[in-house]
C-alpha cells in the first residue's frame, strides 16, 4: 500500500518547491526539500508559462500572486525582417483561452521562484540550502529511503522525489546512471533590459511577443514584469559543439566568444539584414545591452527511467527538453499534479503509483518534447531566399488560418495548450 507520511525533496527549483507545496496542502504528506545551492539562485532570464501551466498554478493559489509579477498576453507580432511588415498571431488562441482562463505568461525566473518560496516558507515547508545529496539507500523492512548528505546528516522518508534538475544525481547516482544530457544543437544569448532604453514611439510595439527570424537564428522580444517595463531579449541559433570537445572548458571558450562578439556579431552582421523599423528597434536593444549571458541547450534523450525503489525523477531530472515550446515547467507542474492524484489512492503500491505515472506521461512528454525540438529548427541558418520563402509562406499560412477561422498558434498545438492533467483517466 502506498501510505506516504514524509517525502524528502531533492532540489528547491520549481518541480522541488511546487511538489512540496501541492503534496503538503493536497496529500497531507510532511516534505522536507533540500537544495544543492547555498542561497536561493538569483539567476536571470525569464520563463514563458502557457495555459496549461498556468491553470495549474491557479490551482496551486499561486496565479494571483504570479499575475502581479509576469506579463501576460497571447498576442505574438512576428516582424518580417526582409519585406520590413509584421504578422499578428497568437500564442494561446482564443478557444484554449475561454476554456483554460489563461493565456500566456512570461515571468523573471527570479520573480517566479520568490512566489515559489515564499508560499513553501508561508507553509513551514522545510527548505534546506547547501545540501550535496552522497548517497540512497533503502531498507525493505522499514519500507523507507535514506538520503545521506555531504555533511554527514541524514533524512529518511518513505518517498524520495528527485527534481534536481537536467544534472540530477539523483538519476545519475541511483535511477539511471547511463542516462546523460546531450546538446540540442542550438544556443542562445539573452538579456533583460528596460524598456527606457528603446525610444517611445517604438516601444509600443514591444508590448506583445515579438519574433524575427532571420538567416543566422530568430530574435525574441517579450516583456517579462507585469508594468511592461523589462523586456526579455534572446538571440538564438545554430552553433556547433566546440572545437575542443562537449567538456566544461569546451562551453567556457564558446561562452566567453559569444558574449565578447555579441554587440559586433549582431550590429555588423546580422541587424543589417534586418530592414524597417524592427531593425531600429532591435539595434536600439542590443546597444543597450551591457552584460549578456550565454547559454547551450540541453535535454535529455527520450525514453530513460523515471524510477527506482521508492525514488520517483520529476520535472527535467526525468525529462529535460529544449525550451522551444515553453513548457519545461508546466511539465513540471504537470507531474506534480499526477503523483498528487495518484497518492490519493491508498490501496495502490508506490510501485504500482509510479507505473501509472509513467502510462500516463510518457506519451505527453514525448509529444511536447518533438514540439519543442520542431520549434527549434526554425533557428536553423538559412539563406536569404530561404528566408524570404519562409516569411512568405508563414505570412500566406497564419492569413489562411484566420480566414478559415483555424485556431493557430506558434508555440503548441491548441489540444496541448487545453490539456488538463487533473482531467485525465487513471
Ligand atoms: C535558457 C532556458 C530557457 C528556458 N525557458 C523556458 C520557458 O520559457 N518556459 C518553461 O516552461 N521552461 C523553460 N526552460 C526550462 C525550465 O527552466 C525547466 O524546465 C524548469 O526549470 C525545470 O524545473 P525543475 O525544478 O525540474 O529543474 P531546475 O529548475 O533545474 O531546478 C533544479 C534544482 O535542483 C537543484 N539541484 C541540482 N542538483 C542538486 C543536487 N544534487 N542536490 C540538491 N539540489 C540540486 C538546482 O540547484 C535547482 O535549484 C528554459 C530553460 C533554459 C535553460
């Protein structure tokens, strides 16, 4: 029987903090969750959550708070940057929106976490930072799971959640030790900025998602704070593994050329392609810009193991994808909401819960996982013909669509953007 009283968390990100929150309020199940990093990470960028996600923090009694934090708005302008037009589109049609109650949000990561924490801290869940998980074991007697950690403590529970992350060591020590993360092929830059940095008549035109591909990779511009005031900007494409090798030192040379080449690769090079006022615009954007960071796109290859024993992997720990379709933490969320259901029934083993979990969401993980990689093959180099083919083609599709009165969208399909985990059968 799958009684569950304590489970032990690996991993204070927003799989770690949401499964505490939802297993505490919904299961009654004490969560203790400990986190590698010293302090809470103020690391940057900002995360798009589309309707499917957001319901579920609806749920959670976190939307409201969430909604004083993010921007969000469903309408997506995708600027042409040969013919210099613009294309309106949406990233949450309006169908999904009336059923859902949401559209799209895009939130600092930061901003997202505090909400996290400070409910888990409004709830008394543990939280505890600097904790290097050693080692697992179990004991089938006492039916219970021991976590042993860097500084000699221990924890044990009779479940064991790792959600830390695309580097889990709780795969890597304990589920699936074979299963490693591979690049996805494409990289990114990205910075926040002020919208002051972008002159006014301009500005008004940042207030949506605004796209432009062009031959070297695809612009995304979208404001991130519920002002509108800070604009998350990411420049992504294609790169190559480097030279000396897919190794820590290998990614340090890349990281360091491409933010140093930054502001001249893109001035000098790419902008000039890019004509009308969205030129402007993005040349306005990039001299604003001081600091950026680089980062390589990870996932893990399908079909690993989600569990072992009493250990169940969630979020990217089990499924990291390319963050292409918007949806690493709504799966998150997702699987979250799943154990939650599925713990309710008693007369089920831990054994039986997990199989469930995993006949439940592999299929939708595989699905939103290929959405994610298509999505980012629209980052691929082409060359300017193939550009002007492909705006042509996007603008003549996206017009054939609305007049037709299809239901279209960038990021998912609308049946993905619906989806509702609490409604499925188990
Ligand atoms: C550049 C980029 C852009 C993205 N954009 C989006 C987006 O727009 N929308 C979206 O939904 N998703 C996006 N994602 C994906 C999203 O960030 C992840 O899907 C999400 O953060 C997964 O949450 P998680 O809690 O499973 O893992 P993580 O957020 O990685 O959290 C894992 C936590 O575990 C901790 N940890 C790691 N190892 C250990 C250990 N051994 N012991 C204890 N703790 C440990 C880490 O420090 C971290 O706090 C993006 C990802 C990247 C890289």
């Amino acid at each position: 029987m799958s009684e569950v009283k304590k489970a032990i968390i690996i991993g204070a990100g927003p799989a770690g903090v949401a499964a505490a929150i939802r297993l505490t309020k919904h299961n009654n199940i004490s969560c203790t969750v400990y986190e590698l990093r010293p302090v809470p990470t103020t690391l940057g960028g900002a995360i798009g959550i589309p309707s499917n996600g957001l319901r579920l923090f609806d749920r959670l009694g976190l939307y409201k708070t969430l909604s004083t934090k993010g921007s969000e708005s469903s309408d997506v302008r995708i600027h042409f940057a040969q013919g210099g037009g613009v294309v309106e589109a949406e990233s949450v049609p309006k169908e999904v929106r009336e059923k859902t109650g949401h559209s799209f949000m895009r939130v600092k990561r930061v901003d997202l976490m505090d909400v996290l924490l400070g409910t888990a801290s409004e709830m008394n869940i543990p939280i505890h930072f600097g904790k290097k998980m050693v080692d697992i074991t179990e004991d089938e007697n006492t039916k219970s799971i021991t976590v042993t950690f860097s500084d000699g403590t221990t924890d044990t529970a009779d479940l064991l959640l790792g959600c830390d992350g695309i580097h889990s060591a709780v795969r890597t020590q304990y589920v699936d030790p074979p299963c490693q993360p591979e690049y996805s092929g494409i990289s990114g830059t990205c910075v926040i900025f002020s919208t002051s940095a972008i002159s006014a008549e301009k500005f008004e035109s940042l207030q949506a998602i605004n796209v432009c591909f062009t031959t070297e990779g695809a612009f995304a511009l979208v404001p991130c704070t519920a002002a509108g005031d800070e604009i998350f900007f990411v420049f992504s494409r294609k790169l190559p593994i480097p030279e000396s090798g897919d190794t820590k030192d290998g990614w340090e040379e890349h990281r360091k050329k491409e933010v140093e080449s930054f502001k001249n690769m893109l001035l000098d090079g790419v902008l000039q392609s890019v004509r009308g006022k969205w030129g402007e615009v993005l040349t306005q954007a990039v001299n604003s810009t001081n600091s950026v960071s680089f980062y390589p796109i990870f996932r893990l290859p399908l079909g690993g193991k989600w569990f072992h024993g009493r250990c169940l992997l969630m979020g990217d720990a089990a499924h990291a994808m390319q963050p292409h379709a918007g949806q690493g933490v709504s799966m998150a969320l997702e699987d979250v909401f799943l154990l939650s259901r599925l713990l309710k029934n008693k007369d089920s083993s831990l054994t039986e819960v997990f199989e469930k979990f995993e006949h439940v969401r592999r299929p939708r993980i595989n699905r939103i996982y290929e959405t994610a990689a298509r999505n980012g093959e629209r980052r691929k180099q082409t060359s300017p013909w193939a550009l002007w083919a492909k705006e042509w083609i996007m603008w003549a599709g996206i017009l054939a669509m609305k007049a037709v009165g299809r239901q279209q969208t960038l990021i998912s399909d609308p049946e993905d953007l619906v989806y509702d985990i609490d409604a499925v059968d188990i």
